[in-house]
C-alpha cells in the first residue's frame, strides 16, 4: 500500500497533506525518515511514526456511540449528524452509522465502515434483535401486550413477533425486543395499542450492549471480544433472552 493511501484511509492524512507532512520529515517507516508518500509499505509488517507517535493500521473501525436526542444517524452534512459527535478522521476514514435512531431516541448506535457486516447485521433474513428501553404514555393492559407480541398490522406492514418485558413496579415502564427496524416502528407499534411513548432508548443490538458508563454523546472503540461477538452474532427474537 502507498504510504499516502494508508493516511488517507484512516482518516488521517488526505493525500496532499501527507505529501506536506512527508516533506517537513515527520513521518518515519521502521525508523527511516520518507522522502515521498508514493513509497509502499506493509501496513501490518512496518512501523509508522508521524510526528513521533506510532500509527496504527485499522482495516476496519468499530465504534460504539451513546446518542443523545437532537442527533440524526446520518451522514449528511448537517450540524445535527451523529458523525460531528466523533472525531473527523471516522467520517474521513469513511465511517457511517449501522442502522437508524429517531432523532429523539437515545442509547446505542454502532459507528463503523465495515460495510459488509452492517449489511449482514440489517439484513432481514438475519433477524437481528435489538433491545429498547422505553416509558409510554398509558398503562399497557396484558392485552395490549399480548398484541404486540403477536405482530401488529401497522398498514404497510406486520410487524413481526416482539417480546415486551415491564418493570414489576410499572405499568408503563419496560423492555421491548424486535428484529426489524421500520421508520417509527417501536412507537407506531404502542400507539396501535393507545399508548405513545415518551422515552426510548436502545439498550442492545445483537449481542452488542450499551456501555452504561459512557454518558450520552461519548463513544468509544469496540473490544476484540465485542467485535468477534458482533460479527458472530445469529440471534432472533424468538432465542433471546428477557432483557434485565
């Protein structure tokens, strides 16, 4: 790979800054000060240094965001967009959201540019359950969760099976789990059994679970486990497990 193409990719370095940086001698390969960006290294093999830190090669980026209300999960240029919550290099490196938040909607938002596993992981024939906390308007009656459960027509679709799990303590408080992710379809879905809702807050999504130590708008890099976790995930909502 050039040495330019592997700033470039990591959202570093566009490819005139690089051979800007190149010429001030800032950058280094296994010890050895560069005198062009068009040199090839091994990204995996050699040792890059650019202004006496080491630079790491990423092939892929994983990020786990605490979203807050007020942000859209896009990459438009828009103040309003997730991506102005990370640092620039993700979006220059090419990373976008996996999946859709409403804009009012809370909690955890994968940030990657591994395309072809935020394809598997939206893929319908996957199934992939995703885990809300939410608070509605009204009561919900053993009825209402009973349709829920069941799939509800919602006119441009059925919704498939959900499992809905309330606070012991509350008649409007609780966890939801589905495996799709329509346009307002969690709060669609109450207001078909004459309830609203007035907080949601994704918890979980496959096996990935929101850090509760990262406040809303911080974010952090995934660990190799959550990564492996991610990419092997397989569940449905038929095999998960009630949400704590």
């Amino acid at each position: 790979m050039r040495l330019d193409k592997f700033f470039s990719s990591l959202g570093l370095l566009s490819r005139r800054e690089c051979a800007a940086s190149v010429k001030k001698g800032e950058i280094s390969v296994d010890g050895i000060t560069v005198a062009s960006p068009s040199v090839h290294i091994d990204p995996e093999k050699n040792e890059i240094f650019m202004r006496g830190e080491q630079v790491l090669w990423k092939k892929h980026m994983y990020l786990m965001l605490n979203k807050p209300a007020g942000y859209v999960s896009s990459t438009e240029d828009s103040e309003r967009t997730v991506m102005k919550l990370l640092p620039p290099e993700y979006e220059k490196a090419g990373c976008f959201p996996c999946g859709r938040l409403d804009i009012d909607t809370v909690g955890l938002l994968l940030i990657t540019n591994d395309g072809a596993l935020a394809h598997e992981l939206l893929s319908p024939r996957r199934h992939v359950s995703k885990a809300y906390r939410f608070k509605c308007t009204d009561p919900l009656a053993e009825e209402s969760i009973s349709v829920l459960e069941n799939g509800v027509d919602l006119g441009d679709f059925v919704s498939a099976p959900a499992k809905v799990r309330m606070n012991p303590s509350s008649d409007t408080d609780g966890i939801i789990i589905i495996t799709e992710g329509k346009f307002h379809q969690i709060k669609r879905m109450l207001a078909s059994v004459g309830s609203g809702i007035e907080f949601l807050e994704r918890i979980r999504f496959g096996s990935l679970e929101l850090d509760e130590t990262l406040d809303r708008g911080q974010w952090r890099e995934l660990t190799e486990k959550e990564i492996e976790d991610i990419r092997n995930t397989r569940s449905s909502v038929e095999q998960d497990k009630p949400a704590n």
